[in-house]
C-alpha cells in the first residue's frame, strides 16, 4: 500500500463565490486569474499542490451557469467543461457565498448532487460577516440541503481556516502515488499562463462596456536566455471594443501590457519583453470551429 496520497479534487460554485481565489490561495501561487466579473475562468485549469506526503490536484472548472445565453458555443463549452469536471475527481469542493444561498446555488448543487465521491461544502467570505451570529443558521439550512462530507466556513482572500479546508480534502484522497513530479505547479504551457495573464488585466481594467468575448492569442514565445520575448493578440467582436481596449493614444492597452509583463516576470522568473495587439475577429465566440483553433476544446 503507497504511503503517499494522491487524488483530483473539483472545486464548483455559482461564478463569482470565489473558485479562483480558493485555488490560488491554496496553491500559494497565482493559476487561476480572478475579477470581479463573472465567467472571468473559461477553461479547466489543473494546479497541483505536493506537501507532506500528499499531492492534490485542482481543477478549477469555469462557472456552472444556467443562463440565457446558452446557445452561444462558449457556453455550451464552458458548461460541458464543469459538469465533466465533478464525474471524474475524488472530491468535490462546492463553494457558496455565506451572504445568500441564491437559486443559481441550487442549480449547481442539482450537479454535484449527482457527483460520485465526498462533497465538501465551503462556506467563502466570511471576512465580509459583521455579524458572525449569521453563519449558524447558514449552516444549519445546508445541512438540509444534502449530506456534505464537511461544511468548512472559510475567508479564500483573507486565508482563514483553508488548512483545515485542506486537511479535509486530502483525508479523501486515495492512498497512491503521485501523479506528477513534487515541484510540478500546473499542467497548463507557459503560453496558456502568459495568455490568461493578459486576458485577467483586460477583464480588470476595462468597465461593463467590453462583453466577455475577448480573447488572447499568444504569436510570440520565445527566450534569448536573457529574457523572455512574449507577443499576445488580442482578439476583440467590434471596432469600437478595439478602440476602448486600446485607450487614448494606446493609454489603456499600455497599462494592460505593463501589469501583465510584471505578472508574467513573477511566474516566469525572468525578464519579459511584452508585445500587445488587437484586431477584430467578428463573431468568434458564436463559432465552434474558431474556438477549436483558439484552443477551446476539451
Ligand atoms: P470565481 O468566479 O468563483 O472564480 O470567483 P473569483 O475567485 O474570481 O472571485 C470573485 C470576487 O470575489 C473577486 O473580486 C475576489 O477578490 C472576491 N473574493 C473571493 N474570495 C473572497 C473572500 O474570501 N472574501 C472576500 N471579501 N472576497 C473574496
Ligand atoms: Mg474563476
Ligand atoms: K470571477
């Protein structure tokens, strides 16, 4: 029998309870870009923690979503991506906002209802309580929502209570060996993590008025030994999202570039060199075919 554990672990919620942020605390290292606005994660990303005889294994599935816009080819991807992720994992991570257990909640627990291992339910935000007496009876009506293995109250942002969130994933891990090498972080190429890094700027600094159907292409991945020489694409539906992404005399696009440079240098460990464009690629997130040959398929 391996003295190791070793084990995937799904992490679902409604978008916005704070997936991204949980993964990346746990991981102590930026893998999953976060925002504000929702839908920000499109594909699964796998971050990989090995520590104390155990390797767990993450995927952070892009928001479960019931929504309007369900004909549209990126969503039909993004939900097929989620509800595969929960059949195939040892754990499943079902993290809700401890403000308000909403009805697009309740859609998602439908699907981890259906999921074939422990559900661990974790109770994210709790720094925003003022009233901590809230959380009791929180609690209590999750408990009669379903079985959960665990109900953990945790703060993703603030750091509270995720060791234990964590001591109680890896006792469900199976008794096994690791997977991938001890200092491996994600399975993800330095060009998807280069990409999502310019697309997390993006979706940051620019308002309601730039929809979600913004991608990046990466053209350019190359390394002098000094440096890294990164040049990304952005691609945009209209011309007008092209000029707000571009801001005046290049102002917007200069920022996005410098913070994503900085962020690319701390995950690299170099130096980078960032080029950006935008063009228009008119209606590419309404195309199965383009969003192939951009990557999304899974
Ligand atoms: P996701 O859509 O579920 O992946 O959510 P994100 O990780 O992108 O987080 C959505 C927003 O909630 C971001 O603005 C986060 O900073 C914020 N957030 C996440 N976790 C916490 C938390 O524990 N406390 C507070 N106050 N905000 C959080
Ligand atoms: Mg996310
Ligand atoms: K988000």
């Amino acid at each position: 029998m391996s003295e190791t554990r070793c084990g995937y672990v799904a992490i679902v919620g409604r978008p916005n309870v704070g997936k991204s942020t949980l993964l990346n605390h746990i991981l102590g290292q930026k893998i999953s870009i976060t925002s504000r606005k929702p839908q920000t994660t499109r594909h699964r990303v796998l971050g990989i923690k090995t520590e104390n005889q155990v390797q767990s294994i993450f995927v952070d599935t892009p928001g479960l979503h019931q929504n309007d816009d369900s004909e549209k080819a990126i969503n039909r991807y993004m939900n097929r991506a989620a509800s595969s992720a929960i059949k195939d994992v040892d754990v499943v991570v079902f993290v809700v906002d401890r403000g308000k257990w909403t009805a697009a909640d309740d859609w998602v627990l439908e699907q981890v209802k259906r999921a074939p291992c422990p559900v661990i339910l974790a109770v994210n935000k709790v720094d925003q309580m003022d009233d901590k007496s809230s959380l009791l009876p929180f609690i209590e009506a999750a408990e009669q929502k379903m079985d959960f293995a665990d109900i953990v109250p945790v703060s993703a942002l603030r750091d509270t209570n995720l060791d234990r969130l964590e001591a109680c994933i890896n006792e469900r891990l199976p008794k096994d060996d690791w997977f991938y090498d001890e200092d491996q972080i994600t399975d993800r190429s330095s060009r998807f993590m280069a990409a999502e890094l310019v697309r997390e700027k993006i979706m940051r600094q620019l308002g309601a008025e730039v929809p979600y159907e913004i991608t990046v292409e990466i053209e350019e991945f190359s390394d002098s030994g000094k440096s890294l020489h990164i040049g990304a694409l952005i691609l945009v539906e209209r011309e007008g999202q092209k000029r707000i992404v571009i801001g005046d005399k290049g102002s917007r696009l200069k920022l996005i570039g410098q913070e994503a440079r900085l962020d690319m240098e701390q995950m690299f460990e170099r130096k980078v060199m960032l080029k950006l464009w935008v063009k228009v690629k008119s209606g590419w997130s309404d195309d199965e075919r383009a969003l192939r040959s951009l990557g999304y398929n899974d």
